[in-house]
C-alpha cells in the first residue's frame, strides 16, 4: 500500500517504510528525530517547476501534468518503484503545507495508474 504524509506529523508504525520525496530537506526537521529510511530527492518535480508552481492551487491541474512528464522521463521513478514492490506498506513524505495541492499527491497518483 502506498500513502502520502507530511513529514511534520508524527511517524506511526503503520507507515512502515518512510521515504522523503522532497528535494530539499524540510525546514526545522531534525535527521535524527525524522525517522526517515529514504530520501529520494530526484523522484521531486525540478527545481524550475517547483518554483514555478509555487504551491498555487490554481495551477495545479498544469503542475500535474508537466509533473507527471517529468516523472516519465525520471530515472528516480525506477527506484521508488522498486520500494514500492518490495515492502508491504510505503509512505512518501512531503514538508508542504498543503495535503491537497502538492507533488507528493500527484506522485501517488502516478503509482496508482
């Protein structure tokens, strides 16, 4: 099973393998303390359409799609498919604000087709 969550909240036993998909660590996130067993930085958008999207709502529909261009050309996706496969309960971990409008929902998404 494949969930998202924000990095912020308080790790649970039932997120069992833990990857941040963020490419730059979250602010205010001690390593330590983050209990994170991944951090697949390059599976992220790039920084340009990151900073593009800006987390704006309106935009989303278009960062989804550019994303998810993005992601099929991304070796890093081969990798997160691999963890995918080999563990029973996968969680991607995003530091946005946001639980609706963020590229963590759209690379769930891109898993479940």
């Amino acid at each position: 099973m494949l969930t998202i969550k924000r990095v912020y909240d308080e790790p649970s036993k039932d997120d069992g393998y833990r990857v941040l998909v963020d490419r730059l660590w979250p602010r205010g996130v001690r390593k330590e303390e983050a209990a994170i067993d991944m951090w697949l930085k390059d599976v992220a958008p790039t920084p340009d359409l990151r900073k593009w999207f800006g987390h704006q709502p309106e935009k989303f529909d278009e960062f989804s799609h550019l994303y998810t261009q993005e992601l099929q050309e991304n070796i890093a996706v081969r990798e997160l498919k691999n963890l995918i496969a080999n563990h029973k309960q996968l969680t991607l971990l995003y530091g946005a604000k946001d639980t609706q409008y963020n590229h963590a929902v759209v690379l769930r998404d891109f898993f479940k087709k």
